[in-house]
C-alpha cells in the first residue's frame, strides 16, 4: 500500500513538472510568434516626420565614397568613421561652416 502511494506521488510530482514545461513551452511560442508578426508589420509613415530624401542620399553616397577611398576606413570604430568623415568633408569643402 505504501508502495502505491509514493508511485502516486512520483506520478503526480511529474504530472506538475509537465504541466510547468508545456507552460513554458506556450509562452515561449507566444513570443516568436509576436515577434514574427512584428517583424512582418509594415512602419508606419507619420507625415509630419517626412524628410527630404534627396538631402539623405547625398549624404550617403558621400560617405559611401569617403569609405571606398580607403577601405580600412571600414574597421575603424563608428566614433572614428565619423570624425575622419568631417576632417574629409572640411578638406573637400563640403562643409556649412565657412
């Protein structure tokens, strides 16, 4: 008789543990799937925060073709990138300030 209810408590005590993983189980799949519906959800374009897209790709193609001159640009960390990139803006006057 002793026998049987500790093989019952063995039983329920791995029923619980179960139950908790098949719980973590869900939640875990709850995030992939709200992450996966995120990542496919177009952005939205709020209008009063439109730029001059003109302006952007000038600036990117000029720093495109600051880093093609010097390929090891590219392995500078982005706070030197960026500091090289003025002192070669200001070399090929390209710079506001006058």
């Amino acid at each position: 008789m002793e026998i049987i209810i500790a093989l019952l408590g063995l039983i329920s005590l791995l029923l619980l543990l179960l139950v908790f993983q098949a719980s973590g189980i869900k939640a875990a799949l709850s995030r992939l799937e709200n992450q996966s519906v995120q990542s496919h959800k177009k952005p939205e374009i709020n209008p009063l925060e439109q730029t001059d897209s003109g302006d952007s790709e000038a600036q990117q193609s000029a720093f495109d073709e600051f880093l093609a001159e010097d390929p090891q640009r590219l392995s500078l960390p982005k706070s030197e990138q960026f500091a090289a990139y003025r002192e070669w803006r200001k070399e090929k006057g390209m710079t506001w300030s006058s």
